[in-house]
C-alpha cells in the first residue's frame, strides 16, 4: 500500500511529502507531544497553528456556489434555512474523517480502490469522473464570479478593471499560488496552507464588519438554527439543496485526504487531523455562511424588495447598505477571497487527481503536473461566456452517481480488516454518519437534477 517506516512512525509514503525535510517533520511530532499537554485553550491554539489541510477544505468549499446560495437564502427566507448550513457541513465531517483515517493509518485512497474495488471504481469513477472533471467544469463558476467582483470592487478604489481585462490578474494570482503547493526548496505547502488561513480571516472580518453595520436578530437566528425548514416549492427546494450540497461531496473528502499526506502526516497526527477538522474546515464554513446569511437577512429578506438572482447582483445591492465606502471594500474583498481560494484548490485537486488515476508519481516540478493543475484555469472563459445549461445538468448527474459509488467504496474499504487492519472502522455512530452522509449527498443530487427539468413544478 505504498507505505514507509520512518524513526519508528508510520506514514503513507506520497511524493508531495518528500518536499518537506525530515527533521521539520521530526520536529512537527515533538511539537504534537508539547501541545497534547497544554491546557484546553493553549492546546487548540497549538493545534490551529500547526494544522493546515481543514483550511484549504474550508476555502475550497467556501465557492461561487456557496456564497450565492448563503446569500439568496438569507434575502428569500431571512434566518429559515439557517440549520442547513451546519447540518450539511456536520454530516460531511464523518466522510472527512474517513479520508484522515486513510491518510494516517492506511493508505493512498485511489491505490486502495484501484487494488481491492478495481480502477474503474478508482482511478476513473473517483479520481477522474468525481473530481478532476468536476474541477475543471466547477471552476468556471469561480472566475465567473470572481471577474465580475473585482470589476465592483475597483471603482471604490478609485479606477476601473472591467472583468473582460481582470481575468489576467486572477489567473496570475492562482497560478503563482498554485505552482507553490508542493514545491521543493520553498514553504510549499504551508504557504498555500497559511494564505488559506489568511483568505479566511479576511472573509471573517469583511463579512463580520457587515455584520457589525446591519445587526443580528438574536431570537430568529436560534430560531433558524434549530428549527427544521424547507420552503416550499421547487425553487426553495433548489435553494436548500444547493446550500447542503456545497459542504458534502467526493472533492472534498478527497482533498483533505491528500492534502494531508502532502503534510507528511503519519499516524502521531490523527488527532491534529480531527481537530483541523472542526477549527479549520467545520467552524470556519459555518461561521461564514452564518455572517453571509445573518447580513442580507438583516436587510434585503427585511426590505421586502425584488432580489437578484445573481451573487454580483445581490453584492450590488447590497453594498450601499453599509453606509461607507471602507465597508463596500470589506465586503467586496471577503467576497473575492471565496471564489479565488476556490480556484487554488480547484488547480491542485485536479492535478492529484489526474496523477493518481493514471499512477503517475507526482513532481510539481513537471510540466505534466503544471499543464494538469492548470486545467481548471480555462474557466478564466467565464467572463466572455458561460457554461451550457445541459453540460451542468450532466455532470451533476454523473457527479451524483459517482459520488454514491465512490461513497460505499470508501465505506467498504474503512471497514475491511484486510484492508485497514485494527484500524478500521469500530464505531457504530461513525459508520451510521457516513451512511446518511452518502444518503444525502446522493438525494440531494438528484432532486436538483429532477428540479431542472421540472419535476417538482
């Protein structure tokens, strides 16, 4: 299974990893040992500073998607639909933790795949039909969206930067970065690891500061969070399933997966995965979309006016609301971190992805890796045109299928003594996760699917 001792730690041999030198990961482990008995706050603190690949799964999953459907359910249906935020991202976790338990104690998923399930279920249904395909259709949404914000956000800095001229900078930016990830003789990884944490903190504080403007209502919001709700109609329905279905699916597990054996991490650093689960990837998409849906519920939903149907539409109208031009900016540039850190992990994801399904060894350095992790980038199209309705509704259903078989492979695979020896799956409650995990990705799929065409009116 690929797998290497090293100083008498067990760590999942992947190339990525070999970028980082041994006494730095050495000295990680020592750190682990120092943090694990500090108090509760200091060790938090300790594990939030070391941790790295939750963060780039909370960018990642903080997309073009996920802001235009945070924002419109808060103008539609004010605090309602908040529980599904925390509901969907929650239900996710348990495939997450799956993926960590692969990375530190038992092996490259697609090579597991590939030798007890076969490569079609591998190397072609996971790696390259659940994500590297989606990655590259995905990322047009990305640049679409963030074109269109920078050519709002310029004009509150004084100069115009119209989207059809943009989509040079945001490609430099994300390439730059991308082409970072992993490379030898740089930080690497946790550079990219570290402007993930950034890009976050900056949507925290611009969508915070809006916040701050337009104040909360204390009772909806628990209201929202705790009271199941679906509004009625297709459309609502749409809407709830687009909000869940951003936080669940094959991309994400899969990412944290490899990103964590692109970390180097072994078997000491399970418990360091788990909790940058919760502070890096968990908290951090619920606390944004919380501050996305609080700040237009608080105004457009009470306004009781039209609303867009656009995420640039209702920044738009939105951003005036905020009564000064340091708020619009705020604003606007939380906005723009969402849709770029989306492209980063959209580049890298597609390029481990390809290099795992063919069972190429993965070298950043490469022009095979470049032109792979480059391929996502073509959604710079976006801004002159956009993606064929029925190319969407295509690869959503193709996704969904995937998704479902991808799901029962890693669930097979988790729970197989040969496979993960005494590490397999021995926990009722994590096995029933990630049943219903699977359960609603899959039906969240496929009512969309059936919504496009009509079939719940």
């Amino acid at each position: 299974m690929g797998e290497t001792e090293e100083r008498s730690v067990k760590r999942i041999h992947y190339p990525l990893a070999e970028a980082i030198p041994q006494e730095q990961l050495d000295a990680e482990i020592a750190e682990l040992e120092r943090i694990e008995k500090l108090p509760l706050i200091p060790k938090i603190l300790g594990y939030i500073k070391l941790g790295g690949p939750g963060f780039i799964g909370a960018a990642f999953t903080l997309g073009a998607g996920t802001v235009t459907s945070s924002m419109l359910s808060g103008s539609i249906y004010g605090y309602k639909t908040m529980w599904v935020l925390w509901f969907s991202i929650v239900v996710g976790i348990f495939m997450v933790a799956a993926g960590l338990r692969f990375a530190t104690k038992g092996g490259r998923i697609i090579i597991l795949q590939n030798k007890y399930h076969h490569w079609i279920i591998g190397s072609v249904l996971t790696a390259l039909g659940g994500v590297a395909i989606p990655a590259i259709l995905w990322s047009w949404g990305q640049f679409a969206l963030a074109g269109n914000l920078l050519e709002s956000l310029t004009p509150h800095l004084g100069f115009s930067f119209p989207r059809q001229y943009n989509w040079i900078a945001i490609v430099a930016l994300t390439t730059w970065l991308t082409l970072m990830y992993g490379k030898k003789n740089s930080p690497g990884v946790r550079f990219v690891e570290n402007f993930m944490k950034w890009a976050i903190a900056l949507m925290v504080v611009g969508f915070g500061f809006s916040v701050v403007k337009v104040g909360v209502n204390v009772s909806e919001f628990i209201k929202g969070n705790l009271t199941p709700w679906i509004p009625p109609g297709g459309e609502g329905l749409d809407l709830v399933i687009a909000s869940g279905a951003a936080a669940c699916g094959v991309m994400d597990w899969f990412l944290f997966h490899y990103t964590g054996l692109a970390r180097g991490w072994s078997e000491r650093h399970e418990k360091l995965g788990k909790m940058d689960m919760i502070f890096g990837l968990l908290l951090p998409f619920i606390l944004v979309n919380w501050l996305i849906v609080t700040a237009f519920a608080q105004t457009l939903y009470v306004s009781g006016g039209a609303v867009p149907e656009s995420a640039v539409e209702l920044a738009a109208v939105f951003a005036p609301l905020l009564g000064s031009e340091l708020g619009a900016i705020f604003f606007y540039l939380a906005c723009l971190a969402i849709p770029v850190t989306t492209i980063v992990g959209l580049n890298v994801v597609c390029a481990i992805a390809i290099f795992e399904a063919f069972g190429w060894e993965a070298n950043v350095d490469s022009l095979r890796w470049k032109i792979c992790a480059l391929l996502p980038s073509t959604g710079f199209l976006a801004v002159f045109t956009s993606r064929p309705v029925w190319l969407v509704i295509f690869v959503t259903a193709f996704i969904s299928l995937t998704n479902n078989i991808c799901g029962w492979s890693w669930y097979l695979l988790l729970n197989d003594k040969k496979v993960m020896g005494e590490n397999r799956c021995k926990s009722y409650l994590w096995n029933l996760g990630i049943m219903v995990a699977l359960c609603f990705v899959n039906a969240a799929a496929i009512v969309y699917i059936f919504n496009r065409f009509g079939i719940f009116g």
